[in-house]
C-alpha cells in the first residue's frame, strides 16, 4: 500500500520547492467570465520553466533522494510533461536521468527533456507500454524508479497550486482540475478540503481516454484497451492506486469532455486570455463551458495546467472552423 501524502506534507513541499521555483499568477478574466455567467480565475501553470504543473513534483521528489539513489540515477516514463519535470529537476541536482515516452509522444516535449540532459528513449505505442518497460530496466540495474501517479512526493508537490490558489482567492467556490494520472486533483483536493470542505472540486478528463474516470465512478483500477484523444498529456489507459484512492474520497464531481470541446477551448483561451494552452491543460475551459449553467454566479478557479503543444498542433487547431454549439 502507498503512503497517502498528508495537508502538511503539502507545507513542506511548498518551502522545498520556494527556492526553485516562482508562484504562478492566478488572473481573474472580466470577458471570459461575462461570456461563461460566473467569475472565471485562471492558474497559470503554462507559466513554469517546463510549461507544465508537474515540475512542482519533481522537484518536491529528486531534490529528496537519498545519496545512494542519486548515485545510482532515475528512470521513468512519461507522455512528456512528468518526463520534462523528472529531467528538469535531475539536472538541478546533479543527476542521471532516463525517460521513456511512447513512440508518438510530443516531439517538442522530447527536445525539451533531452536539452535538458535526460536520455530519453521512444519505446512502445502508448504511455502503459514505456511504463511497464521502464520498471522492467530499474528492476534489472537498480535505478531509482520514479512512477508518474504513485509517489506521494509527486502528490505534495503538485498540491502546492492548491495552496497557492487558496491564497490568492481564499473565497473560491469551485476548482476545476484536468486528470492524466490523477496527481493534480489529488493534491489540489487535499489542500481544498483542508482548508475548506466546502469547496467543489471537480475533475476533467478526455473521453477518448476515460480511465480514471472510469475507475472512480467504480470504485476500482480501470484499464481501457485503447486511447483516442487530442491530449496526449491525459493519455492513459490505466488509473492508479494512489491518486485514486484520493480522489475517491475528497473529489465532488469527474466530467469528460470530447476532442471536439478541447479544441474550442483551446481557441477560446488563446482569444480571450491570449494564453497558449496544450490540449491537456485546455480541459478544465472545455467543462467550465459544459458546466457554465451549473457554475452560474460562482468564483471559479480553473487550472491552466500546461502550455506545451506543438506549433503543428495548434495551426491545426486554429484553421478548423468554430462550432456555433461552442463558445
């Protein structure tokens, strides 16, 4: 059984990670918010030095390593934005650090990890397939293997937006947080509800890859055969333990939303926040406009939780036509 990570593992994370890392903005949005029906506060995690929320994490994570494990090095897997966190935070302390990512995986997170000094190996069609291979190597040569969902260090770390959400708009009603591995919402969903039980936090993933989703409806691990989405930051086919156990107990309500209502997001964020967002990060936009009478006349915090999507990606993106349906 993991160690569930605690509300004051989440203190202690935050003063580790102080000295490497800036707080980032939480912007309040007058025509988005006049658009949606309620007041619209965005946490810019797309704003951190790898684009993504994870590098909290990774930080919280390596920079606790004993010396033997250092020595020995890191590896992992990851569909980019844990691989870019791990890499970033080895390189600050001075450590070996291996990455596999799926053959697919986002080119522009993959120069980003190897710029920063990771090896980084394309191995199998999806996330499950690197992960497994990835366990199997540390297993063999004794690396430190580091889970992308199932290290309470990851948890904490992450959990730090809650704190600093909390502080910048201590009377939220509602937080809005996308799901991949779960780490986000579990350490968001701790902070909040120890701070304040009343506090809605709700989750968000991609239908085409509704595995945590699917496992917290039913209270079990859930594993779908395949994935088909546009983020490829929340493309898993498998839950995991730890973050699930959290979420079952602490989050109000998990939403899916299509590929279609990502894409608008994605769009609608760039036209009124002038914000980048990956597909991944542009989720929580996608429910708050699925959820906009629900959420009427609430203070809503959404967490823009990574900017790292391909100029590729985004053009296409751009030239699609807007669906009249959508915002």
């Amino acid at each position: 059984m993991y160690e569930r990570p605690t509300f004051q593992d989440v203190l202690k994370a935050k003063k580790r990670i102080a000295p490497y890392l800036l707080k980032t903005p939480l912007h309040y949005y007058p025509s988005l918010s006049e658009i949606l029906g309620f007041e619209v506060y965005i946490k810019h995690e797309n704003h951190q030095p790898t684009g993504s929320f994870k590098v909290r994490g990774g930080i919280n994570l390596i920079s606790q390593l004993s010396s033997e494990e250092r020595r020995r090095g890191v590896i992992t897997a990851s569909t980019g934005n844990h691989g870019q966190s791990i890499a970033y935070s080895s390189k600050l302390f001075g450590i070996k650090a291996t990455v596999f990512v799926p053959e697919k995986a986002n080119p522009d997170k993959v120069e980003t990890m190897r710029a920063l000094g990771a090896n980084v190996t394309l191995y199998g069609k999806d996330f499950e397939e690197s992960r497994l291979y990835a366990e199997k190597l540390a297993e063999e040569h004794g690396y430190r293997y580091i889970h992308a969902a199932n290290e309470p260090m990851l948890i904490a770390g992450v959990g730090t937006m809650g704190l600093e959400i909390l502080e910048d708009l201590p009377d939220a009603e509602t937080i809005l947080v996308p799901v991949g591995g779960g780490t986000e919402a579990a350490g968001i969903s701790i902070v909040a509800k120890t701070l304040n039980p009343r506090i809605e936090v709700i989750a968000v993933q991609a239908e085409g890859a509704p595995a945590v989703y699917l496992s917290w409806k039913e209270g079990r691990i859930v594993e779908t055969p395949s994935i088909n989405t546009i983020a490829d930051g929340l493309a898993t086919r498998r839950a995991f333990e730890l973050p699930l156990e959290i979420i079952k107990d602490l989050l109000n309500d998990f939403v899916l939303v299509s590929d279609e209502e990502i894409r608008s997001a994605v769009k609608l964020l760039l036209s009124k926040t002038h914000n980048v967002a990956e597909c991944a990060g542009a989720v929580t936009t996608a429910v708050a406009v699925k959820l906009r009478e629900r959420l009427k006349g609430r203070k809503v915090a959404l967490v823009l939780s990574g900017g790292n999507i391909t100029l590729e990606e985004l053009r296409k993106i751009l030239n699609e036509e807007p669906d009249p349906k959508l915002v």
